[in-house]
C-alpha cells in the first residue's frame, strides 16, 4: 500500500515505516506535515508562508517582513510580534485506505494553541515541553483536509493566569527594567528565558517549533522505547530495564523478545497490550559481569552495545527496534567527612570518584529553528577540546533536542539536566500540576536511556530564593509558599523521577542536598559550603584573590561577565554604536550595572585602553573585559581544583567545578566563554589549560608561593615543579628552580612547591615583584606533563620594564603562523575578524622570542584571506 499526501501544494510520498520500528504483519503509516505552510496574524493583515518546524520570528524573516531580530535595538522594536495572535494552517490531500486509529501528532507546539481539522476542534495545547497527540480518524476527509493551529499571545496569556490567580501573589512579577523583558513569565509552561533573562533578549517565541505528522496504524505502536542498564551490587548482575510505551486499538496478545548479541544475552516475554496507551517494563539478565563501560571525557571510552527488541503475534513479526545501550553506574556520595562538619558531595561513576569540570549550558538561540546540527555539535566539541567532562543544562531554558544528548553520550559528556523552572515561584493550581507532571513524565521517558545525563535537579535557586528571601515574602505567608514549593518539586516532579533508578534526583540547585531534605527541603542556608552544590558571584571583590571565594563541596555556578569580539557584534550594530557608551552597548548589557562592573573589575589590575581613536579604544575595551575574565574565572577555578583533596577549617574535598556560562544566546556582553557563532574568548582558550588532566596551580599565602600539582588520573605519578623568573624586560629566565620529585597520586592535589617570594627572589640577581613573573610547570623524569601556568608577583599595571613586544609575524605556512617577539608579552590575542574557526593557543604569555600557532578554519579559506584578518593585541599595545 502507498499512502500518497499532498502538502500544502508541495507534493511527498510517504511508504508505511515508522521512526523506531520495522513493521511485517502490521503496517503502520507515518505522514509527515513538515514543510510549508500559511501564518496569518489576527486580524489578517499578514498572510505568509510559514516553514515548520519553525516559529513566527523565523517566518515573519525569512519572508522579509523584518530585519535581522538581534539588530540593534530590534528586542525592542519587535515586542508586537508576540502581543499578536497568530495562526498556522496547512492543507494536505489523502487518498488511502484510511486505518483503525489515526493520531495528528505535536511533537512541540510553543505555546498555547487551539487545533482544528476540518473546522471542528481538536484539542488545545499548553505546554511547549510536552509532545501532544490527538485521536482524529473521524475528522479525515478522502480528499483536501484543513489542519489549522491557532496561537495565543504568550504575554497576554501569561498575564490573564497572573489576574486569574487572585489568593496571593506569585513572585516575581517582572524582570528587572534593566532586561527589558515581559512579565508573569512563572504562569506558562515555556522556556522562562524567552521573557528575557540577565545574558539574553525577550523574544517571547510562538510556533510550531517541533514536528508534525500523522500517525496511522490498525493494531498498535511504539511511542516510547527508553533501555535503562542497572548493576546489582549483591549479585554482581548487570540487567537493562526495557520500558516500552505502545498505543494498542485492543486488546492484543503477543511475544518480546530482548537481546544483546554481543553479551550473549537474550530474553523472551509473553505479554499482551490493552487498549490505548500503556507502558510495560522488562528486564534482561545480562549473562557476563565483563561488559564495556561508558566513562566520562578523560577516563575512558565510551562503548555501547545495540540492543534488539522484537514483538511477535502468533509467530510474525511486528515490530523491531535496535536502541544503543550504554553500561555506567552513576552515584552522588553525600556522607560525613573526616575534619569537617557536614557531608561530601561528589559523583562516583562506575566506581570512580570523578571531579566535574565543565560550564552551564543555555539556549543556543532565541528560536530554536535556528539551532541546526552544526552549530551543536560544535559547541559540544569545543566543550571538550577545553577539556570539559560536564555541562549543567540550566533551568531556565529547554529540554534540549535528541542530537544534543547523542553527541555528549559518544563525546563522554556528563549532564547535570535540570527541569525547566528557574528564580521564580510557581503556582501549584491542579491544572498547572498536571501539565508538569505529564512534561516531567515524558521528558523522563524521552531521555533516561542516555548515560550522559549523570543527574536530574528539580529547578534552578528556587531554595535559593525562599531561604534567603528573594522576593521580600512577608514572614507570615512564607509557610503557604514552602508548602507550594515541596508540593510541586517534592510530592510531584520527584516521585515521578525517581520511577529511574539509574541516577539521583535534586530538588534544586544550589542546595545542601541531604541536609536540605533534613530541614523540611528549604534549608536555613542553601550556600553553606559544608553541604551540596554552591553557586557563587561577587564582582566588586578583588577576583585574584582567593580568600574571596567558597570552598565549597561543589560549584556549579561562578563567574564574571565580558564582551564578545567586535567580529561577533559588528553584524548587528552600526558605526554610531562602536563606543562603551554608547545607547547600543548600554542597551545589550542586561546585567545591572554590568558594564561598569567589568571596568572597575579590570581596572584593579591593569592600565585601561586609551587610544584617541574612538574604535580603537572600543575594540581595545572589548579586548581587556576578556583579559578580566579569563584571569578572573582562571584564578576561581583553580581555587576549586586544589581543594580537591585538603580539608582548612572544616572546609574543602571540592569534587566540581561548573562556570557559568558556555555559550550566547546573542550578541552581547555575558558570562560565556564561547560567543554567539562559536567563536571562543579568551576564557575558554585559557580553560583548555585549567582544566587540563595533570595541571599545576600557584598562589600565594601569606607571602610564601605553594604550587599544587593536579591529578585527574587513575595512576600515580612522580612530578616536580619547575619554576621560571622572568624580568618584564627580558626573553630569557633570569634563573630556575626545581622542587623534588614527589608522589602525586591519581586523582589527587598535592603540594609540590613551597617558598617564600622573598627568598625566591633573592636568589635572582635583581628581581623584586614588579620588575619579575614567574612560569612554572609539572615535569616527571623524561617530559613535561600538563600546559606550563603563569603567576603575576604584581598587577601587570604596576609592572616595571613591560613595554611594547612589537610582535610580528615571522613566517606562515598554511595555516600556522610563527610570531616574533621582542619582550616578554602578556595576554597575547590573535582574531582574524569573522573567518570562523579557532587556534591551537590564544592569549598566552608570551615569553619566548618565536611561537608558532594553527589555526582551525571552520570553514574553506586562504592563506591570503586569513593574512588580511589577522590582527594581534597584547596588554601593552592598549595604552
């Protein structure tokens, strides 16, 4: 049989096939509606092809009835778009024999819609994060059918359940004037930063912003397979818990069989499907304890086995489907430490204590149309280029597509996946309920059987925000909302998660974990650092100096802001916008007083840009908030590694370190280390090293120098620490030290170095701390192990002897180029303007005469090309 579908006027022939399975008795007919259809606004003075997937921002471009929406001021200009109603419609032809049940499928409608076939209702939607089918056999015409999706502005919507909800107020209101965004964001089941947030643009999306299709079948099918593999420590056992979700037309008998060939495994289950939509859970033995694991990035492999599950009725097959299977085990370990108050807080895969050294991840675009495979896979392979192992997928934005989790599974990607409630109250109404229980029910089933997801979190600084009263809640009223937040995120959202026993659940993030759950789930003091997860920011304090930041269990949250690359904000600015001062920068930083912050911030260390040429100084300004970042989130991180393994006064064993953020939403100044377009900033280049497996750390205490050497590894290693004094003036060490070789064991900080800066420098001819710097790095008996690291004696401000290198480029070959140095030059940055791409190394110290760098083209380009981009910037040459 061939189903045959006109579209729209766009013709597609679809044979009966479905997504997850190989059908021989029972034929099962998939129809997709992607493609063209018509958008209309609600009064009809706009009519426009509309591609779906897609969202009426997208439309309303790509048809030329606006400009680029990242343009200028064009968050604002554009804020009509999503105060209109609009609706989609689409016209398609069926000429088949039409079977038992036929489902018109959603898989993400954005937001609130009203569905209509044929002019009859079908049904309405009210959650972007849940996948909506509806029964609509009888409505099909043989012939033209009619499918139309009516949209509801999502700011009015949000603020008619705002007025809706007399008994009290749920906070907050509004964003801060500071972000320009629309209000009552906490009363819609959509991506609460699409109302605006502190790095990102109110864009408050509408659309159909995942796929469509029809559904046809006379016996049944798969909705849902997810393979959970768990260890049974008793036994010794590994078994893989199979859930399947089938949608039967009646009552059916029949067979399952589950096997892992490879594992010489195999299983056979009489069952029976009743009808409409049940979920069945099998379990295979697995028949050797030796299987492959999945590791994180920088521990291993990750191999996977392929799992084959086939439902027979009376001897014929009538479905198969061969789901990927990762084996790992994934433990959160919160027990009492020796020295401390409180209790650890650290994961243990497969066994293995692992430090998380990764960032926060948020939407990649304000519409999700835009995000297209290679924009993912290149952020997720720019994560681990860095040498992340872990990204925290942040509360505030969505449950990220498929090809998301794939990429971080093959990658060794943990992800720390929060659910969608973030720095807000939420109405706990029953209706409201039990559109989040049906969201969390099918993002669970939906993502479960990916290893990479180590951990699920009920929401982002919603403890945070009661305990430390946030939203001015008089003492009074303050248990109604208590009572609110455990409803929804315990009694609701946990119960339901828990169902997987393949990984912990937390209420929220930050927390103090177990000792939260102690205080009744809302802890006096959600940031003490002897429990849990802290998040952390302080932009006034002095960022070089460690005493400022916790030392806590785990930081899944810390930072600093800066700009991106003038390459990156030319496209959408304009030449009157290229000053700091202007409307145009004060207007995308979103962050209150964010622009300033960064200025003092830099100014504590170093000279501010001073060039007479207005876009000199600006590109220079862009350039010295990156130097601020990376030294600032550099100095932090290292904090956090080093106290890996020591406990100073009660404090310490901190087992992660999650900056924020890894990517843009837009062009603007925000916490990234990775602008919009993927190109890097200095911070991320500088993270490669940070995060490096074996890494040395400097600091100074009470005016003596320790370095630690830093271990991810399973084996031990035997290191000394070799340190190098520079003069500011000079090429050439002006003398070497040497530590003693010392066992450094694997997973583990160590202190390998310890002196005095005075006796130091008293064996250095003349050095003091401003005329010299220090280089220092990790060697065992043969090599160097790890990138060599920098510590300052001075801000560079108050350096004595830096002047300009008069870097120049000595040679290029392909795509390499070798520089030239006459001085020692800090912060050295190389940019060829918007060739997409990266380097080998960026905004190194550059203490050698010559240096050769790559560069990686994301793209096809010359030699020629990259030559007349190229441009270098070191401290010295922006004052």
């Amino acid at each position: 049989m061939l189903l045959h579908v006109r579209l729209s006027g766009w013709a597609c022939w679809c044979l009966f096939s479905g997504v997850f399975s190989v059908f021989s008795l029972q034929q099962r007919l998939t129809v997709s509606l992607n493609g063209k259809w018509r958008l209309s606004n609600s009064n009809g003075s706009l009519l426009l092809p509309a591609q779906v997937p897609g969202c009426v921002h997208s439309a309303l471009q790509q048809q030329g009835y606006i400009t680029d929406p990242y343009f200028r001021f064009n968050d604002v200009s554009y804020r009509w778009i999503a105060l209109d109603n609009w609706t989609y419609t689409t016209t398609f032809t069926l000429s088949a024999d039409v079977k038992q049940k036929v489902l018109l499928v959603f898989d993400g409608v954005d937001t609130v819609g009203s569905i209509s076939l044929n002019g009859i209702a079908v049904g309405k939607t009210y959650n972007m994060f849940c996948r909506h089918d509806f029964s609509v056999k009888d409505l099909l015409k043989d012939g033209e059918n009619v499918l139309q999706v009516g949209l509801l502005s999502p700011i009015l919507y949000a603020s008619e359940q705002r007025k809706a909800h007399t008994s009290y107020a749920v906070p907050p209101e509004c964003p801060p004037d500071v972000q320009k965004g629309e209000c009552h964001v906490n009363f819609i089941r959509k991506e609460q930063s699409s109302f605006s947030w502190d790095w990102g643009p109110s864009f408050p999306t509408m659309g159909l912003w995942k796929g469509v299709r029809l559904e046809a079948f006379d016996m049944l099918q798969l909705v849902q397979v997810s393979s959970v593999p768990l260890y049974n420590d008793a036994f010794s056992q590994w078994t893989v818990q199979v859930e399947l979700l089938i949608d039967a037309v009646q009552t059916a008998r029949g067979q399952l069989t589950l096997s892992i060939p490879e594992l010489d495994s195999e299983q056979t289950f009489q069952t029976h499907f009743n009808p409409g939509k049940t979920k069945s859970n099998f379990t295979i033995l697995i028949n050797t304890v030796q299987v492959k694991l999945w590791w994180p990035n920088g521990h291993g492999e990750q191999p996977f086995y392929r799992l084959t599950i086939r439902g027979f009725q009376d001897e014929f097959l009538i479905f198969k489907y061969l789901p990927q299977v990762y084996f790992r085990t994934v433990e959160l370990i919160q027990e009492p430490v020796a020295g401390s108050p409180g209790l650890s807080f650290y994961f243990r895969i497969n066994g293995k204590p692992i430090f998380l050294k990764g960032s926060n991840w948020i939407p990649v675009h304000s519409f999700q149309d835009q995000v297209t495979p290679g924009v993912l896979k290149n952020l997720l392979q720019s994560a681990v280029d860095a040498n992340m192992n872990a990204l925290r997928v942040w509360g505030g934005g969505v449950y990220e597509q498929d090809l998301f989790y794939e990429i971080c599974d093959e990658l060794g990607i943990m992800v720390w996946q929060d659910f969608m409630f973030a720095c807000a109250m939420y109405p706990t109404e029953t209706d409201f309920i039990q559109t989040v229980r049906e969201e969390v029910v099918q993002q669970v089933q939906r993502l479960k059987s990916h290893p990479s997801i180590i951990i699920w979190s009920g929401n982002n600084e919603n403890e945070a925000a009661l305990a430390t009263d946030w939203f001015n809640i008089p003492a009074s009223q303050r248990p109604k909302y208590i009572r609110d937040y455990v409803m929804l995120y315990v009694d609701n959202i946990k119960k339901l998660v828990q169902e997987d026993q393949s990984r912990p659940f937390l209420v929220s993030s930050p927390t103090n974990g177990a000792e939260s759950e102690q205080e009744g789930w809302v802890a006096e003091n959600p940031y003490d650092p002897h429990y849990g997860d802290v998040h952390f920011y302080s932009y006034i304090l002095d960022c070089w100096d460690w005493r400022t930041f916790p030392r806590t269990r785990f930081a899944s949250e810390y930072g600093f802001q800066s700009w991106p690359s003038f390459s990156t904000l030319q496209p959408v600015s304009i030449k009157e916008d290229w000053s700091y001062g202007s409307n145009f920068t004060s207007h995308r930083q979103h962050h209150e007083d964010g622009n300033q912050q960064m200025i003092l911030q830099a100014a504590l260390h170093f000279h501010l840009p001073n060039a007479t040429d207005p876009l000199k100084r600006f590109t220079d300004t862009l350039y010295i908030t990156q130097v601020m970042q990376a030294q600032c989130v550099k100095t932090q991180t290292e904090f956090y590694r080093r106290s890996r393994s020591e406990i100073i006064e009660g404090k310490g064993h901190t087992m992660g370190a999650l900056y924020w953020q890894l990517n843009d939403i837009w062009q603007a100044p925000s916490w990234s280390s990775i602008e919009f377009g993927g190109k890097w900033k200095m911070l991320h280049y500088f993270a490669q090293s940070f995060f490096a497996a074996v890494f040395p750390v400097a600091f100074e205490e009470d005016d003596t120098l320790v370095i630690y050497a830093i271990s991810d590894l399973s084996r031990d290693l035997k290191l000394r620490a070799v340190v190098n004094v520079f003069s500011w003036t000079e090429l050439d060490p002006v003398c070497t030290l040497n530590s003693s070789m010392l066992l450094v064991p694997g997973g583990s900080a160590v202190v390998v170095f310890k002196q005095p800066v005075a006796t130091l420098l008293a064996g250095c001819g003349n050095c003091t701390r401003l005329t010299c710097l220090l280089t220092f790095q990790l060697e065992d008996d043969s090599s160097q192990q790890g990138p060599t690291n920098h510590h300052f004696l001075c801000s560079p401000k108050d350096a004595q002897g830096l002047g300009r290198p008069n870097i120049t480029v000595k040679k290029k070959t392909c795509f390499s180029v070798t520089l030239h140095s006459d001085s020692v030059a800090p912060f050295v940055w190389l940019d060829v303007g918007n060739i997409p791409g990266r380097f080998s190394s960026n905004g190194f110290l550059m203490v050698s005469r010559n240096r050769t760098v790559d560069f990686n083209a994301w793209r096809p380009t010359s030699v020629a090309e990259l030559t007349a981009s190229l441009t270098i910037t070191s401290l010295r040459d922006i004052y």
